[in-house]
C-alpha cells in the first residue's frame, strides 16, 4: 500500500498537477491520517494497563501484599463484595515474570503523565513557529520506539520501564497542540468541528483497537507480542505521514487549486501568502480571558472524568465486578467505539446546524461540551446504586463514555475559535492543567481503595467526579465562547498599531 502511494507521488510531484488532489481532498487526507496518529499514540499508551494484567506475577503479589488484609476484613462494610462471574474466570489469567508492587505499578501507569505535563507548552510553540508537521512525527515516532523497546527494559528493571513511559509521555504531549496548529491551518470555520472530531475521536479509536488488541495478543502470543506488533504496525503511519501531509495548504502539491484557495480564502488568508506569522505570545490577554479560562475549567473537569473511565475502570471491572480479562478488555473498549460514531454525528449535526445560522458556534460549543458533562455524570450517579449490576454497569459506562465524545466538537476545538494564530499554545496550555488529573486520579483512587475494593470506596471516587462535572458545566455555560477574541490579531510587530488592522 505504501508502495502505491510513493508512486502517486512520485508521479505527481514533478507535474504540480497533482493527480491526488483531484480526486481526494488534502485536508481529509491530513485529518484521517491525524486521527490515525492520535490513535497510534493513544493505544501505545492505553495498551500497556491490558499487558500488564499477562506481565505481572499475581500469585507472588498477592503473598507479598495480601496478608495483613487476608480474612473478615470486609465483613464490618454494609455491603460485600460481588461474587466473581464463574468459578473458571480466574483460571485464564496466568502468571507472568514480574512482581511489581501495586506501589510500582502505579508509578508505571501514572509516569506517562510526567512527560505528558512538560512537553506540551515547548512543543506548541515549536509547531506553531516551526513545523507541526515535523512536531507531530516526532511524537508518533518517540511512541513506536518506546514501546518497541518496552519489553527489553521491562526484562532489565522495572524503572527502565518507567524512562521508556516518560518518553511516550512527551511524543504525546505534543499530539494536540500539533494537531491544532494544522487545524488552524486547514479546517474551513464551517468543516471545523467535523475535522477535530474526526482527528481527536482518534483517540478512542486507538484506545478501542489496541485494548482489544492487547487482549488478543497477551491471551495468545505473550505479552511481548502487545509492544512488537503495535509498534511494528505505527511505522507504516511514519511515512505515511511524511510523504502526504505538509503544514498548510500552500505548501501542499497534493491539492487542487480549488481546495487550496477554498481553504485559504475561508480562513481570510491569501493563497500565495507562504510566510510564517511568528507572532508573540499575548500571556497576560489570554490569562485574563475569559472565554480561554472557560476552557481551562472545561477541560480540567472533563479530563479527571476522562482518565477515570479510560484508566480506572477497567480496574473496577475487574476489582469490583469480578470480570475476567477478556470480558474486561470488550466491555470497557466498546463504548470508545460507540463514542467516536457519536462525536463524528454530533460534530458533523452541529456544523450542519452553523452553516444554516441555527445556532452560533457560542452555542454549538456549548451543545458539545453539555453533552460531554451531563450525561457522563448522571450515569456515574447511576453507577454509584446500581451495586454488583454488571448489565446495569456495563450499559451505563458504555452511555457515559459514549457522550464524553461530545467534547471534540465543543471545548476541545473551541481554542481554534477565539485565536486561530495561538491555537496551539493554546491548547497545550488547558492540555498542561488537564493534565493534573491524569497524575492525581490514579494516585486519589490508589488511596482510596487500598485494601478495600468495594462498591463503598468507589462511591466517593465517583460523587467527587460528579462535582467536577457540575464545575464544568456551570463555568463553561457561562463564560465560554465561540467568538474570535481580539487579542488574537493585536501584536503584528511592535510598531505596528492595531488600528491599521482593523
Ligand atoms: C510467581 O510467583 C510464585 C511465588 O513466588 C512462584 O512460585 C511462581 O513460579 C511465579 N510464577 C512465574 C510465572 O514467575
């Protein structure tokens, strides 16, 4: 296949006539290739807390960790445990090599966040002064050669393992701000929630294949095989991605003079315009925003919901609900199917609904990231009484994750919005604090339930989920906006004065 595609380029090059670009669109071309690298780095991230279940030595864990906690401990809790599904559901998951403590698997699961947290603002600017292109190849690329060398390092010592997560962390970090800097760059405002949603729902995709796949293989091959053939598979998007995307449409031969100029002239550019805009920062307009620091909220609030469905719950399941691993890896990966139909038919309905004037994109923004707060926390609301229920929580997770998809069309491709030329910044700003919670949930659910899964303890887990949701949408109703903020066009040099540009 990607023979065929050299040759293409190989054809089309020389002519400047692209034959591609008359028959694909570019900018389709470059969102379906970004929503395959945020999938790639999204399942080289998730695929690790499914291996781990084949990688880790459960006998000699428990003899190391269970004993104080060993008896009728339990017994004084209004409630008991569930009862595991069948007696055999048990008898799968065979041991592996590794006796980490819970202590150091946490650490090994929470360690991507590490880098997560500082490379964002650095890569931002980077993509938006630089290339994004070249930012969000480095990423996929750290990422493959990570997990490549996973299964060496886990061999030699558990904090090798941990290096090896830091590194996929920064690769991606960088993701969305890249992404949004080419988003700025190629999205007509009238396609915009269409493209981020088809890129960012990447990520549940990439989630939904690689736990489904790291299932299979760690059931079948070893878990090994989960970090050899996922990261076998993500070199083909590598020059994939080098041959067929360009940072903006002036720079791509793969488009028609139709696109380019539709492109260009939507985003109130000129289609011979080549140069960088390397445009300053204005920190102090965007800390004092309040349509950005609704955003902020937005996100923050969301992602704490996000990390604890994405990473906690197939700890639930498993602790709690007593499924077994296969079990486990379907029921918590299809509801990230069911997300990314609903955030492409939510986006592609809302866009739909602009280019009429129905609604404003204040509006549209606002359905979106209503959708991604209510109706995950009504279902967590429901999750918390529905007790030991697996169809009743399984049915309700599934409804929760599926909504959250309604953040890409509405916060997360809202900084796009307010300022197109800080887009990137911008994100990798509410991307940093939304971060936060990716380190802390892990460590607040660690605590919580140490010794003590039970329904009780992830009650609170859950009822605190649900204030931050009611945070969410209380602040992001109010002040958040779809409207171009005027700080974005102030600064040209520093001699220049605003007056001339309007
Ligand atoms: C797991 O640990 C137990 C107890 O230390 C040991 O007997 C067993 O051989 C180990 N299994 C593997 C696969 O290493």
């Amino acid at each position: 296949m990607s023979f065929f595609v050299l040759l293409l380029v190989k054809m089309d090059v020389p002519a400047k006539g692209n034959i591609l670009g008359r028959f694909i669109s570019a900018r389709y071309i470059l969102a379906v290739l970004g929503s395959i690298g945020m999938a790639i780095v999204y399942g080289l991230k998730v695929n690790l807390s499914v291996a781990m279940v084949g990688m880790l030595n459960h006998t000699a864990i428990k003899m190391n960790e269970g004993k104080p906690d060993h008896g009728s401990h339990n017994n004084t809790l209004a409630e008991v445990d569930c009862e595991p599904v069948t007696s055999s559901a048990h008898a799968k998951e065979a041991d592996g090599p590794f006796t980490w403590s819970t202590e150091i698997q946490g650490i090994i699961l929470s360690c991507y966040f590490w880098g997560y947290f500082v490379s964002q603002i650095p890569g931002a600017r980077i993509a938006e002064l630089f290339s994004a292109k070249w930012v969000m190849f480095f990423s996929v690329s750290i990422n493959v050669v990570c997990t490549l060398l996973t299964p060496v390092m886990a061999q030699a010592h558990h904090a090798a393992v941990v290096v090896m997560r830091i590194g996929e962390g920064i690769g991606g970090g960088v993701t969305f701000p890249a992404m949004h800097v080419l988003l700025s760059k190629w999205a007509p405002p009238a396609e915009r929630s269409v493209m981020a949603a088809l890129v960012y729902a990447g990520t549940s995709l990439g989630t939904v294949i690689s736990m489904l796949m790291a299932g299979v293989l760690t059931a079948n091959l070893g878990w090994e095989s989960v970090f050899y053939v996922m990261g076998g598979l993500s070199c083909i998007w590598c020059v994939l991605w080098v041959l067929l995307v360009q940072d903006s449409p002036q720079q791509q031969a793969l488009i028609s003079k139709e696109e380019r100029d539709l492109i260009v002239t939507s985003l109130g550019g000129k289609a011979d315009d080549h140069d960088h805009k390397k445009l300053p920062v204005p920190w102090k307009s965007v800390l004092t925003s309040g349509p950005f620091l609704a955003i902020l909220v937005a996100h923050a609030c969301s992602n704490w919901g996000w990390y604890m469905l994405l990473i906690e719950l197939p700890f639930y399941m498993k602790q709690v609900l007593k499924f077994n691993m296969a079990e486990n890896a379907v029921a918590t990966a299809l509801p990230f199917l069911s997300l990314w139909f609903f955030s492409l038919g939510l986006s592609k309905t809302l866009d739909w609904l602009r280019g009429k004037s129905y609604i404003t994109t204040t509006t549209a923004r606002k359905i979106g990231t209503l959708f991604a707060s209510v109706v995950p926390a009504t279902c967590l609301l429901v999750l918390c009484y529905v007790g030991c229920n697996r169809g009743a929580a399984v049915a309700f997770t599934a409804i929760g994750v599926t909504a959250i998809g309604g953040m890409f069309c509405g916060f997360l491709s809202n900084h796009i919005d307010i300022a197109p030329n800080f887009a990137g910044t911008l994100m990798a700003m509410t991307n940093t604090v939304a971060t936060i919670p990716g380190i802390v949930v892990p460590i607040f659910v660690g605590v919580l339930t140490h010794g003590n899964q039970t329904i009780s303890a992830w009650r609170v887990i859950f009822f605190v989920t649900i204030g931050l949701y009611l945070i969410e949408i209380v602040v992001y109703t109010l002040f958040g906006s779809g409207e171009q903020q005027p700080w974005n066009q102030v600064q040209q040099t520093k001699e220049d004065q605003p007056e001339e540009k309007l």
